[in-house]
C-alpha cells in the first residue's frame, strides 16, 4: 500500500502553488519535526533562515551524521530519508526553514521541541510542527503529568512559539498552520486555542496526528470554541496515545501496515493518493485501553495522580537511565536498580500502612 515515500514519488515533483498544501504534507513537516536540526536550522534568536534543500546538504554533511540521524527507540530509523527524499523534492525544496528550538529541561519536567516552515507559494502561508515526545525519560513524565496538571510547561511554550512566529521579522505570515504528531499534536491544537486572538485569526488548518486530547472542561472554554472547526485530529485503528482524553473538531480513523501500537509510528499509514486512507472505527483494544483509561483517572484525584506519576517515575529515574534507550541498553545493572527502587518503595509504603509500635 501507498506510504509517505511513495507520496513524494507521485507528487513531489508538483509544486505547492499548482497543487495545495494538504495534509499528507502535514503530516511529513511534522514526521521530519523529529530530526535533530540543532546546528542546522538558525534558532528563534538568530533570526534567520535556511532553504529546505539546503538544509538537507548541511545535516549530511557533519561527521556526526549517523549518531544525529537517530531519534530513539521509538522514531522511525527512515525519517532522515524522509527529510532527504522530500526536501530534495520540487514540491518542498524551496520551502524556508526557521525558529528551531529544542528545550529539555529535567528540574521543571520539560520537553519542548518545534520548527516552522515558509511554504514557497506565495501566500505567506508558515506551518508550525510541534515535535512529538522524544527518546528523554523527562519527556514521558511531562506527558503524565497531564492527567494532573491543567497545563504543563511543554504547552505554555507551545503559545510562546506560535505567538513569535506570527508576529516574526523572519519571514512574513499572513496565514498559519500547526500541526504534530504525538504529543506534538496536542502541542499545536493548545497553542492554537490560547494564542492571542490576532494571531488565532491567522490559524486556517490545526492537525493532531495521534496525540492526545484535553479534559472536557478545557474543551468548553471558549478559545477551545472558536478553534474547534478548524481542528482535524487523525489517529490509527489501535491507538493509545490518540484516545487519551477528548477532542473536538473532525475525528478520523487511519489505515495502517502495522499491527498494535507500531501504528502510531505515521511512515505505517496507508495513503489513498493525497489522502488517508480511512476506517469506520477503532479497534476493540483502543476502545477496551479507552473505557479502563477513563475509569482510572475518574477512580484518582489529581493528588493520587500525581502521586502515582511521581512514584512511577522514581522507580525509573533510580536506574540513572536519562532516555528510552538507555533504558533498553541498561541490561542487568538498570533492571536491578528499578528492582531495588521497587522494593525500597513497597517496604515504605508497607511502613506507613502498618507502622511500628514501640
């Protein structure tokens, strides 16, 4: 079946002023937000930018390439040939890429990553791609920390990026797009809601690609109102990360190659020429994942939330491990500190249950 590669085939040598941007491009802006621009992309304070193609050249010309050229245990090895197949292309190469930023920060639990793009079409269109939760152990917990927190730090700089981009020297908008995956799509949906309201006016298009939604009380507020019509959220069969929450706007099913929870990996989601390729629902697991979900987070306050997070964590961090990889690299050394960290917690908890008596 049809993927992103095979996208660029068709299309790639189209230009985006004879066929319009959509949301296969999208999703491709967004699935590249993940390569590791750092010393590629000019920074929102350098207040510049590079050509798409020319970018290209630039990451494959460091030394380092294939240790940048890996994202994490959990991000598709061919994005790098993604960024070369489509940035190479007719249809993106002249595409100005600026305001990178990636901005991880353990003392606050924060995981803050975005790029954007100047579309070459001479609207002055510019999409903003919100990266999606990386290989960083604090990256994870600032995704828990939202079953607790009404916002988290990652969010608040969704709203500051957004914001200078639109009112950037860099290049002109008139018009925004945001869009990510993962976490990210939460990310450019927050930042389109709570932006200013000059700015808001400027978002045409708002795209969620299998991230998580908000609570139905953040979902009546009237900057989540104003937005709604102009959010499309997408998410596979068998979807975790997607279902968390609610969401407003449409609600679509993708078609994917892979089986379970690879799904949410977007090079899997199967095309029908410059679409999706569409189901009627998901699958009984996502639906089962969803209904226990709910029931779980109705059964805690945002005190047991927390609480349950930071414990979780603390088992985790105990193993010295910063990523994912590490993690999965560790062998008997990590699995015997999380062990430990275990069973120092369960004699603990054991200690305050049933206390000594003297």
């Amino acid at each position: 079946m049809a993927d992103l590669f095979d996208y660029i085939k068709w299309r790639g040598d189209i230009s985006l002023s004879v066929s319009p941007f959509c949301v296969i491009d999208a999703l491709i802006l967004c699935q590249i937000s993940y390569v590791r621009f750092d010393g590629v992309v000019p920074g929102r304070e350098e207040r510049a930018s590079i050509r798409a193609d020319s970018a290209v050249d630039k990451f494959f010309s460091f030394p380092d390439v294939e240790k940048r050229s890996y994202s994490g245990v959990l991000i598709n090895p061919r994005t790098t040939e993604l960024f070369r197949e489509a940035f190479k292309s007719p249809r993106f190469r002249d595409i100005l890429i600026f305001a990178y930023e990636n901005d991880t920060k353990e003392e606050s639990v924060k995981q803050f990553s975005a790029v954007s793009f100047l579309l070459p079409d001479k609207t002055k269109t510019i999409f903003c791609a919100f990266r999606g939760t990386d290989d960083t152990i604090v990256g994870w917990k600032e995704d828990f920390t939202m079953a607790f927190l009404p916002v988290v730090p990652a969010q608040q700089s969704a709203v500051d990026y957004i914001q200078f981009v639109s009112e950037s020297k860099i290049v002109k908008c008139k018009r925004l797009i945001a869009g990510g995956h993962s976490k990210g799509g939460n990310l450019a949906v927050y930042a389109s809601a709570f932006c200013q309201d000059k700015t808001r006016r400027k978002i045409t298009s708002v795209y969620n690609f299998d991230g998580p939604g908000f609570s139905k009380e953040k979902l009546e507020s009237p900057q989540f109102k104003e937005i709604g019509s102009r959010i499309s959220s997408y998410t596979p069969e068998v979807s975790i990360v997607g279902m968390l929450f609610e969401h407003t706007g449409k609600f679509e099913i993708v078609a994917s190659t892979e089986k379970g929870l690879t799904q949410h990996d977007p090079l899997s989601w199967k095309l029908d020429g410059p679409a999706f390729m569409l189901l009627q629902d998901t699958s009984s697991s996502s639906k089962f994942f969803d209904r226990a979900m709910k029931k779980f987070l109705e059964d805690m306050d945002a005190n047991k939330r927390r609480s349950f997070v930071d414990s979780f964590f603390n088992v985790i961090e105990s193993s010295n491990a910063r990523t994912l990889t590490d993690l999965k690299n560790g062998g008997f050394e990590t699995s015997r500190a999380i062990l430990s960290a275990i069973i120092k917690q369960t004699v603990s908890g054991n200690r305050k249950k049933h206390p000594v008596r003297e």
